[in-house]
C-alpha cells in the first residue's frame, strides 16, 4: 500500500515541525539552565516549561501526529514566539528581552517555522 502525496507532505512537515519544537526547547533549557534566566521572576519559570514542554510534546508529535497534538505544539511555538517578541517591543512582566539575547533569534525562526508546519 503506498501513501499518498498529500499524506506523505503531511507527515513531512509534522515531522519538521516537530524538530523544530523540540529545537525551541533546548534553547529554552539552554537559556534557564546557563544563561540565567532561571533567576529572572516569572518568565524564568515560564522559560523552564517552555524548555520542558518543547522538547517532550516534539518527542510525542514524531510518533503520533493527532491534530489535537499538533495545534497543541504550534500553539506552544507560537505563543512562545509571541512572548518573546511582546518582551523585546515592550516588556513583560517587568523583563524586557532583546534580539541580542542568546539564541534569540534561532528560537524565534524555529518557533515561528514549528507553528507554521504543525498546522498543515
């Protein structure tokens, strides 16, 4: 039995989109663990879950590509992106992040990349 086309571009970008989750999420450790944000209030806190979240919810989209699971991650990557972006334009809250940051900018294209692919 061969898959179709439509099925195979499908899993191809769950895949990537995957990748780029869990990509997201190391980053995110990296910052928390090694870069101090583990000791910014808030959005350290939140840094560790997106770490922990990324990396496990891209584990579980390899093997199982639901729909429920994939808007789940491209609303992690997304919402992510977003903070992030609200942070360096305006501050949240009380931090405020620039595109100087470490990582910053890779987390921000695998972000925006995950969201895009986990909602084809």
């Amino acid at each position: 039995m061969t898959s179709s086309p439509l099925h195979l571009t499908r899993r191809r970008a769950n895949v990537a989109g995957a990748t780029a989750l869990v990509a997201s999420g190391e980053i995110h450790g990296y910052l928390f663990l090694a870069q101090g944000y583990h000791a910014v209030p808030v959005i350290g806190p939140l840094c560790a879950v997106q770490a922990v979240a990324g990396v496990a919810l891209g584990l579980v989209l390899v093997g199982r590509a639901r729909r429920a699971l994939r808007l789940a991650g491209a609303a992690l990557a997304l919402s992510s992106a977003a903070g992030f972006l609200l942070s360096s334009a305006a501050g949240l809250f009380g931090f405020h992040d620039t595109f100087a940051a470490p990582g910053a900018v890779l987390a921000l294209v695998v972000e925006v990349l995950a969201g895009v692919l986990l909602v084809l």
